[in-house]
C-alpha cells in the first residue's frame, strides 16, 4: 500500500514477496548518483557489509522478529539499479543474531 517507500537519500523499497520462509525486500538504489557509481566501482564490498549489518542489526534487536529468524524465517534484501538488473543480494537468518 506504500509502495514504493524512499528509504533514503539513494534507496527506494519497491516491492515485498513473501515465499515459503522467507520475506524478500527488493531495493532500487540511484545508480545514476556519482557518489553511488563511485561507491559500486570501488568499494561495493564495504557497501553490502554495511548494509547487511544495518540489517542485521535491526532484525536481531527486534524480539518479535527474532522470534520469526528462530522459527525458520529469512529476510532477503535484494539491491537493483534504475534498469532492473541486480546489484548485490543477501540474507538475514537466525545464526546471524548470535554473537
């Protein structure tokens, strides 16, 4: 119903899919930003770390949603440019929230 959602300066949430355990976000992020096309040429590592543990972070503090990881469930956050093709992708399960 807010769909699609400006998360942030770069990222837009357009569109959420729920299959068999687990929920995917699927994120447009301004590929035509310099500092975007910089950040993907040299350092995309860094970015997807970044970004997971943002996540990762979130989830794992969120003791309904642990509760859901604990259970089985997966959160997939999947990253694309403005022409659709996919940038990067990961996952946040349960073993991600132990230390």
């Amino acid at each position: 119903e807010h769909i699609p959602m400006l998360l942030d300066d770069y990222t837009t949430l357009v569109d959420v899919v729920s299959f068999q355990n687990a929920i995917e976000y699927r994120n447009r992020i301004n590929s035509h930003n310099e500092m975007i096309q910089t950040i993907l040429k040299t350092d995309k590592g860094t970015l997807i770390k970044t970004t997971f543990e943002n996540n990762r972070s979130y989830l794992c503090s969120d003791e309904e949603i642990k509760q859901l990881l604990k259970h089985g469930a997966v959160f997939v956050y999947v990253f694309y440019d403005l022409n659709n093709t996919e940038l990067f992708k990961f996952s946040v399960q349960y073993k991600d929230c132990q230390p």
